[in-house]
C-alpha cells in the first residue's frame, strides 16, 4: 500500500512563492481544516495533479511580487515537480529533469532520472493505484464529486476505467481461450497419454524380455568357451587321427588299385593266350620280321586311307561351296520373282492411268488394253507438249490481264484526281457561302442593337470617372513601401532568430544524443560481458570434444574455430564419402567373386557329374581295362581270328588236295606229294587219309566258333569306336576339373581377403562417421560462438562510435537551460513571423483592393470604346 507522506508546497495558488509549506500526512486519515481561500482545496488539487504526473494550470501571479517570474515547486515526500514563469504576453513552461528517488531501510538511495523512463508512469506503478481511481475517487475535487451523477455514456467511461472493465473483458476473453486451449491441450494430452503408457508398457515388456535374452545370450556364451576350451585338445588329437586315417586311406587305395591292375594284367594274358589260335612257336627274330612286314602294309593302306579322307574332306568343302551358291542363286531368284510381281503390278497400274487420262484429254490411240514402253514413252511425250502448250497459253492470258489491269488503274487514278478537284471547288464555294450568311446575320445584330449603345454609353462615362476617383483616393491613403520596408526588417530579424533557434536545437540533438550514447555504450559494455561469458560456457562445454577431435593442446582459436569446424566436417564427409565408395566397390567386387564362386561350384558339380556318367559309359565297356590298350588289343584280336579264318581255308583246300591225291590208286608207289616219302603199305596211307580227313571234320566247326567270336569282337570294336568322342571329352575333364578346383581354390582367397577388407573398411567408416557427427553436434554452438564473436567487433565498433558523439558539448550546459534557450528563441521567432504575417496581409488586402477597381475601371473603358467602335456614326 503506497503512502503519501509529506507535501511541500511553493508558489501555487495563495502559497507564496519564497517560503514552502509542508503537510506532513498521518495514517490512516488527515483532515485539513480551514477558512475560505486558506488553500485546502489547492492541497487536495496538487496532491491529485501530482499523484496523476499533471502539470499545474495556476500559479502565484508575478505582478503580486512584482518580479519577471514566479518559481512554483511541490514536492511529495521524494518528488520534484516542474518550474514555470510568465512572460509578458505568454506562459512558458519550462521542465526540468525529473527525478524519482527511492529509500530502502537499510537506508540506501536509488534515483531514477526522466530519462531513463516515464516518471508519470513509474509514480502511478509506485503508488500501486490506477490513475483513475486516483482522479475520481481519492482526490477528487469538490466541484466534480458529483460526476455519478453525469450522463450515462460519461458515467459508464469512468466506471469502465476505474473498474478496468476492458481490461477486465479482455482478461476474461483471455482466460477463456488460455482456458479453451488448455482444455484441447488437456485432451491431446490425455490422448498422447493413452499411446505413449502402451508404448511404455510395450518397452517395459521388450526391455525385459531383452534383459532376460542378454543374460541367456551370457550364459551360453560362458558354456559356450567352457566346451570350446574343452574340445581344443579333443580337435587336436581328432586332426591328428585324421592325417593318420588319410595316410591310411591312401596307402590301402593304392594297394587295391595295385592288385586290382596285377589280376586284370593276370587275366588279359590268360585270354590273350587263349584266344591265340595259332600259337607262333617259332624264334623270336622270325616274330618280328613278320611283324615288320605287317607294319609296312599296314602304312601303306593309312596313308591310302589319309589320302582318301582328304579326297572327302575336299569334296565336302565343295559340296558345301556348291550349296552356298545354290542358296544365294534362290535367294536371287525369289527376289527377281518378287520384283516381276511388283513389275506387273505398277504396269497394270499404268496401263490403267494412261486410259484415264488419254479419255479426260481426248487423245487418241489409247485405248488399247495394254501397252508398250514405246507406246508408254509417247504417251508421256504428247503429255508433255500438251502441258507446255497449256503454260504458254496461261502466260499470254496472264499477260493480256496484266495490261488491262494497269490501263484500268491509271483511268481509275485520272477519274479520283478529277473527284478530288471537284470535292475542293464546291467545299470553297460552300465556306464562302456560309460566311456570308454570317456576315448577314451579324449586320442584322448590329443595326438592331445601335439603338440601345447610345444611353449605355453615357451611363459607362459617369460610372468610369467615379471609379476613377475611388482608385486614386485609395493609393493616397496607403503607402506600400513602408509596408514593403517594414516586412523586409522583420525577415531579416526573423533569419537572425531562426539560426539562434536552429543552433540551440542543435545543440540540445546533441546533448540528447550524449545522453543517448551513454546510455548505449552502457548498454553495449553489458551485451559484451554476456557475450563473452556466453563463449566461455559454450567453450567449456564443446573443449573435450574439441580436443578429442583437434588433438590436445591443438585446438585452434576462437576467431578460426568455426572456418577449422567446417573444414573438419567437410574432410570428414569426403572421408566418410570415399569410405564408403571403398566399402561400395569391396561389396562388389566381393558379390562378384561369390557370384563367380557359384557359377565355378555348378560348374564343378556339373563337370563331375558328366565325368562319373561317362566314366560309367567307358567302364561299362571296358570294366577294369585301360581304353586306348582294350582297344589295341581287341584290333589285335580281330586280326589275329581273320588271318587264321584264312589260314583254316588254305589249310583245308591244301589238306583236300592232299587226301585227293592220297586216294589215287598208285599212291603207295609215288609215294607222300608234299615230303615224297614212300608208304610201307596201303594201310599205313589209309590212316594217313583218316587223320587228315579227321581234322577237316573238326575245321568247320572252328571256321564257325572263330567267326562268331570275330563278329563279338566286332561289334565291341564298334562299341569302343563310339566311345572315341566320349573317352576326349572325359580326357578334356580330366584337365578341366583340377583346374576349377584351383580357381575356386584362389576366388575362396581372394573372398577371404575382401571379407578382412570390409571389416577394416567397416571400422574406419564407423570412425569417421563418430567424429563427423561430434563434430555436427557442436556445428550450431560454434556458429553462435562465431555469430558472438562477430558481435563483439560490432559492439567495439558501435562503443567506439558512441565514444566519438560523447565529444564536444560545451561544459556548464544543461539540457533544461538548453531547453528554456530553445523555448525563447521559438516565442521570439513566433513573434517575428506573426508581425509579418500582418503586414504581408495589410499589403495583399491594399493589392487586392486595387486590382478590383483597376480591372473595374478597365472594364467600363474597353466597353465603352467598343459602343464606340460598333456604332461611329453616331460620334
């Protein structure tokens, strides 16, 4: 609750203006008592006028005192009001610097400058009452204490602003909107609430169940090392045993295949010993000159059988040749066909134009189904000179037209000439026509009117000379140039005054602006002491981010941070860029290797899979035999079963020519035809018959068991024949499959290799990326950082400026003495260009007052000569 405490009143009212008064106010209530005119309703107005920050209306009048002012004070309790004085034709009023001084109860003061703030403002605020109440109801004057009873729009504007009822609506309309929109806000609230207590529940639920896994996930991993360190002897002594088992393997595999080779070897040499017919028992020297002739017969029938294939493959080739040209010679052909086709067509087509168009034309000859190119190539000729006649026809039409059209426009130009000539002569003829008639009628005015100029003559000579009087009365009784030397003076004394006036405001611009610039450069010290602390804090924050990033003791200074910040995020991105360029182009080269990994593994099964079936196929054949010595040796045996079915038929046509010649009757005495020993007796040559016809008893059974086993051996010939493109194939695997082995053996290093490189790419991607981002986090802080320190070269700048206006204020001045300077040279310049006001309005009526009667004068005289004028022969 505010307190008025004391009053000092001077110079207002009965309160005279040397010696102050004091009331001193006791709570809760003070009545002042007195006799008329003592001063209690003053007290009540000055209490009022003080407490609203009004300026007094009514001062002690000077002549009382019979001083050139009056000095008028009030003071309530710490106030200090505004001096005034009269002059001699008006009131000035002259305020000085307001002050608001406080008293805590430690004692301590603190003053408040009108400068600084609105002191009228700043009292009512103090007091802690609204300016109206203050008005209309503490200090209410006696004369308007009846104001309840005033009309109602009145009555119903200082209710309104003693009860803030505006305000109060508006605090209302306010509060129901804050209302309405924390309701709604209540509401999204509550709604949020609903999902987000899911949300919690359903986190709740995911964080335990991911406790629950973690601790399970620690478990096993715990069991986990437990049976990996228990199996690493175990894995030891089991790799070791495998090496073992493999030797092993090896060893019994070889073993097998050994005796497996020694059994077949076993076998080939009982069968081939066997199937030898015709066992050569003699030397080994005989055997090979045998075999030496049958080697240079069989060279001989190669290179016959060569010679021969490359007589086939020549033919081929022209046979080939010969179907090439067959088939370019139909292709030829079918479009020759296509072409006479489409020949026939476009003949027909012509035929049937040259029909038509020899019937439109009317030529003749024509009419003929077909035609011939000569007939055609006359057609087109007649065509032609037809069509050369129709253009020469054209051109001389065209050219007939042309000069008719040129004689028509020159006649056409000739007859518009003559058009406009006429035109001219009667618009001449009319004009004069018409200003005759005019002339007529202006006469026909005049002889009517010459009757009436006679008296308005006379009339506009007497009413000339008295205005003629008036004038030169009227320049007697004013003389303008005093008046023009008296404005002249006043100007000059007016521009002296205005440059007075202009200097003193100039100078109170230039106090203000002191003022102002103190204030600023107060101001600006504090804004620097918040900046700079705010760049401590920001910095204390960001340093060990800052050093994790720069390095210790690197961190470059306050003024290059930001330019060092942004250099670092922009070689981190690059970083983080080729980073992940490399990661890019691993991953791909990597999926290109698995791809490739792939392919070689389907290629390998795919390989391995045709060996074991052609494998198969050969071993189906050829069982446990090697294929190139199975089949040289089934070429042998062929062989070997022809030349003795050869040697069976000569021997048996030997040995029948032989039992032949035995059987003659005078065989005993001539004994054996082959070694021509002589036979003892008949029976001794009759079991000689025996025998030899014995043994061919036992040949054709042998022709026929030797020309089936030649027909199996055939066939398994052929079989083995067929087996040729099989056995290559299997041989071209037999290179291919070590070589995809090594392939895929190197492609699995190479993956490996990318895979190791990936995860180092991985580790330096996940690096750069952690300092790309701490270094984003401090982006915004170091922009303001760097947007502070900007603003502290501005404000050493703006200080220095202000600095610079604080200079050249003369000392000793004041702004209120500035102030009551400034308000005499306004009232003295006021003074001045309202006496000249008067005087330029006595001149301008004097000009006006004689233009009127001058043009008056001038009026009836130019009248008066042209009654003259119009009518001479009367004068």
């Amino acid at each position: 609750m505010a307190l008025i405490e004391k009053m000092q009143i001077q110079g207002i009212r009965s309160y005279p203006p040397h010696d102050s008064a004091v009331i001193e106010f006791q709570t809760p209530l003070t009545l002042i008592v007195g006799k008329n005119g003592t001063g209690k309703t003053a007290d009540n107005m000055k209490t009022s006028k003080k407490s609203c920050a009004e300026i007094q209306k009514v001062f002690r009048d000077r002549q009382l005192e019979k001083n050139t002012d009056t000095v008028c004070e009030k003071e309530c309790k710490h106030w200090h009001m505004r001096r005034e004085q009269k002059k001699e034709k008006k009131i000035v009023t002259k305020s000085l610097d307001g002050v608001i001084m406080k008293i805590s109860p430690n004692g301590e003061k603190e003053s408040i400058n009108s400068r600084c703030t609105d002191l009228s403002k700043e009292i009512v605020s103090r007091l802690g009452v609204p300016m109206s109440v203050l008005e209309n109801v503490i200090f209410c004057h006696q004369e308007d204490a009846n104001w309840p009873l005033s009309e109602g729009k009145i009555l119903k504007q200082k209710f309104d602003s003693i009860f803030a009822a505006t305000k109060y609506i508006q605090a209302l309309e306010c509060i129901r909107n804050l209302r309405k929109d924390q309701v709604q806000l209540v509401k999204d609230y509550n709604r949020d609430l609903v999902h987000l207590t899911q949300k919690k529940d359903k986190a709740q639920e995911i964080q335990s169940d991911l406790c629950r896994a973690q601790g399970q996930l620690q478990t096993t991993k715990d069991q986990l090392k437990k049976i990996v360190s228990a199996m690493q002897p175990i894995e030891c002594q089991l790799e070791q045993l495998n090496s073992v088992s493999e030797e092993v393997f090896k060893r019994e595999k070889e073993l097998g295949t050994l005796e497996a080779t020694k059994e077949h070897l076993k076998k080939n040499a009982l069968q081939l010993r066997n199937n030898i017919s015709n066992l050569f028992e003699g030397e080994l020297s005989e055997l090979e000159k045998k075999r030496a002739e049958f080697s240079g017969t069989l060279q001989v029938k190669q290179k016959s059988l060569i010679g021969l294939q490359t007589m086939i493959s020549g033919f081929e080739t022209d046979i080939k040749k010969l179907n090439e040209t067959r088939a370019n010679l139909d292709k030829e052909h079918g479009k020759l066909q296509q072409e006479a086709q489409t020949h026939s067509v476009l003949v027909a087509e012509r035929d049937n134009f040259i029909k038509k168009i020899s019937s439109k034309l009317d030529l003749s000859g024509f009419n003929e189904d077909t035609f011939t190119p000569e007939c055609a190539d006359q057609f087109l000729q007649k065509l032609k000179d037809l069509f050369q006649s129709i253009v020469s026809e054209g051109k001389k039409s065209r050219s007939n037209y042309e000069s008719q059209l040129n004689t028509l426009e020159e006649e056409i130009k000739n007859c518009e000439k003559e058009i406009n000539g006429i035109e001219g002569a009667v618009n001449e003829k009319q004009s004069i026509i018409n200003n005759n008639l005019v002339k007529i009628r202006r006469i026909e005015n005049d002889l009517g009117s010459l009757s009436s100029t006679a008296t308005r003559l006379q009339s506009l000579e007497s009413q000339s000379k008295t205005v003629k009087e008036e004038l030169d009365e009227y320049k007697q009784s004013v003389d303008s140039n005093t008046i023009n030397k008296d404005i002249e003076r006043l100007k000059i004394k007016k521009k002296e005054a205005d440059a007075k006036l202009a200097k003193l405001k100039q100078e109170q611009s230039m106090i203000y602006q002191q003022s102002k610039a103190q204030n600023n450069v107060e101001s600006f010290l504090k804004d620097q002491v918040s900046k700079r602390d705010n760049i401590e804090a920001l910095l204390n924050t960001h340093l060990p981010k800052l050093e994790s990033l720069f390095g210790f003791k690197k961190v470059p200074p306050k003024e290059d941070l930001k330019k060092e910040l942004y250099t670092y995020i922009k070689k981190k991105e690059s970083e983080v860029k080729n980073e992940r360029q490399k990661h890019f182009e691993v991953a791909q080269r990597l999926a290109g290797f698995e791809s490739n990994q792939k392919t070689i593994i389907n290629q390998l099964k795919e390989k391995e899979l045709e060996f074991q079936k052609k494998e198969k196929e050969v071993y189906n054949v050829c069982k446990d035999n090697n294929y190139s010595t199975y089949k040289d040796s089934i070429q042998q045996k062929i062989e070997k079963i022809s030349n003795s079915l050869v040697e069976m038929g000569a021997f048996e046509k030997i040995y029948q020519k032989y039992i032949s010649k035995l059987q003659q009757e005078n065989s005993q005495e001539k004994g054996c035809p082959l070694c021509h020993r002589e036979f003892k007796n008949t029976k001794e040559v009759k079991n000689l018959i025996e025998e030899l016809s014995c043994k061919l008893e036992s040949v054709p059974k042998k022709r026929l068991q030797n020309e089936k086993l030649i027909e199996e051996e055939k066939n398994l010939h052929k079989k083995l024949e067929s087996l040729i493109p099989i056995k290559a194939s299997l041989d071209n695997l037999i290179i291919e499959i070590p070589k995809l082995k090594s392939n895929l053996a190197n492609l699995n290093k190479e993956i490996e290799n990318e895979k190791n490189k990936l995860v180092e790419l991985d580790e330096k991607f996940k690096i750069a990326e952690g300092d790309e981002k701490k270094a984003r986090s401090m982006e915004i802080d170091i922009s303001k950082i760097n947007d502070y320190i900007s603003d502290l070269k501005e404000l050493d700048t703006k200080i220095e400026r202000e600095r610079i206006n604080l200079v050249g204020i003369m000392p000793g001045r004041t702004l209120q003495s500035i102030a009551d300077a400034v308000n005499d040279a306004e009232s003295e310049v006021g003074n001045f260009s309202k006496n000249i006001n008067v005087q330029e309005q006595v001149l301008l009526d004097y000009q006006k007052k004689t233009n009127i009667l001058e043009t008056k004068f001038n009026n009836l005289h130019a009248e008066k000569w042209s009654k003259k004028v119009k009518c001479p022969v009367n004068f």
